[in-house]
C-alpha cells in the first residue's frame, strides 16, 4: 500500500466516532500478539526499544539502524504503527 494510503488509513483511525485504542509493543512478539488480538493500529517507543536492548531511554543509546529495524519488525504485525524515537537516531546516526 502507498505511504498516502498508509497515512489516510492510519488518521481515519484517529478521527472516528468512538476513538482509537492502541495499545503499545514492547517487541515483535508483542506486536504480533496485539494484532492477532484485533488492534488495528499498535504504537511503540524509544523506551520500549531501549529496554528490550537492555539500555536505558535516551541519550541517542538505540541507534537510528536499529529504530529502522525494530519498525521493520513491527511492520510485519499488518496494522498501522506509530513509532516515538526520542532523540531522533541515535550518535553516531549509524
């Protein structure tokens, strides 16, 4: 699907009657879970990235290589995804 497609389907999400609930992943599994469990859109963070590497939030400690592969990860849940990177990507922006 085209990323205009992507977005329109992904605001309509946010702009409904009754809301939007979406719940955050922590990892793959947890994103697999939550759209096997019927969540139509999953959110993450840089905080959640940074835990599951076992690093603490902030501080450009998760490099932008690996915020691009966690979302690749995610991505494979099929439901639209938003994603908190913090300070952007990392240092050494690798």
């Amino acid at each position: 699907m085209p990323g205009s497609e992507v977005y329109e389907k992904f605001m309509a999400l946010h702009t409904r009657d009754g809301g939007l609930v979406m719940p955050n992943a922590w990892d793959g599994l947890s994103a697999l879970m939550l759209a096997d469990a019927g969540f139509e859109a999953i959110a993450t963070s840089s905080a959640a990235l940074a835990a599951t590497l076992g690093r603490p939030d902030g501080r450009h400690e998760v490099t932008r290589g690996e915020h691009l592969e966690h979302a690749r990860l995610l991505g494979r849940a099929d439901t639209g995804q938003r994603a908190h990177l913090a300070g952007g990507q990392g240092a050494d922006r690798r």
